[in-house]
C-alpha cells in the first residue's frame, strides 16, 4: 500500500490511497478533542521500519514524526493506540499485531515508567499467533525496538508514554 494515509479524525478512521478513501471505523481519542484532525502516514516508502527518535509524557518522535499519546508500531507505519495505562492492555487491544502480513516476530510492549508483568493471557494468545511477547518499560522498549527494527526483523511495537522523563 506504497503512499498510502492513514487518517484518523474524531470521526473516521480511513486509509486514503492515491486512488480512494476507505472509512474503517470511527474511534473516539481524548488526545483529540478540541483539535481537527491527527494524519497518520506510513513511516517510509522504502519497506523500512519507523523508528523511535524520542519520547516524552506526551509522546513520542517517530521518523521525525509526533504523535501523542501511547502508539502502535507496525512494519511499516504506526498508529496512535486506544490504551493510557498497563491495566488497559487486554489481547483485544493488540489485535491488529496477529492479522498483519508478513507476521511480525516480536511484539515489544512498553509499559510506561515502571517494568511490571503482563497479564499472561496477553502472552499466551499472541505466542499462539507465533508472536513472542516481551514487556518492558517504555525507555528499553523504544531501544529494543530500534534495535531490533535495524536488524531488519519483523518486529512491532506497542508503547505507552512515560509519565517523567530523567
């Protein structure tokens, strides 16, 4: 889907190619009221993947890219993620990871300030995907994940902002 925009408004969520727009959903984000709209583009036209630049308690930098709030990486674009703290992971909020093509290998979680364990049902359904699983804090993870993206493995992340920076 080389050029494709991923738009999320308060309204809709479509994927626009340069030919047609495709209305997927229609979430509702906090990070979103008050403004008009937040466009989500594929990181890289090159089948690279995004990388983690920066972090902060609002954010993140994303291939030279902010976004706000908790994101999820994908091989090859990213998307703002519907989760403000650990308890709201469920393996209904990772679902998008296990419907991808080419599978990822290696879901990286970051969990905010702090390293805490993951409900095991998260870990249990996405290893049944094929999918290993590794929680961490938010710092580690953004390097795991650059880390292991550079490598040029399969890898997705799912990240949620840490509430200070050191």
């Amino acid at each position: 889907m080389a050029g494709a925009l991923l738009r999320w408004t308060s309204r809709t969520f479509a994927i626009r190619t340069p030919r047609h727009t495709r209305t997927i959903a229609t979430p509702s984000n906090p990070f979103l009221e008050g403004s008009s709209r937040t466009v989500i583009e594929t990181a890289s036209y090159d089948g690279t993947h995004p990388l983690v630049h920066a972090y902060s308690p609002v954010g993140f930098t994303i291939s030279s890219r902010r976004v706000f709030g908790p994101v999820c990486l994908l091989p090859n674009c990213f998307m703002q993620w519907k989760v403000m703290r650990k308890e709201d992971i469920t393996p209904e909020s990772l679902v998008i990871y296990p419907l991808l093509y080419p599978k990822i290998e290696v879901l990286i979680i970051g969990l905010g300030d702090r390293v805490s364990r993951l409900d095991p049902s998260i870990k249990e359904r996405l290893l049944a995907e094929g999918i290993a699983v590794d929680a961490m804090d938010t710092p580690n993870a953004c390097s795991t994940y650059n880390y292991i993206a550079t490598e040029g493995r399969k890898v997705g992340a799912a990240l949620i902002p840490v509430t200070k920076v050191l």
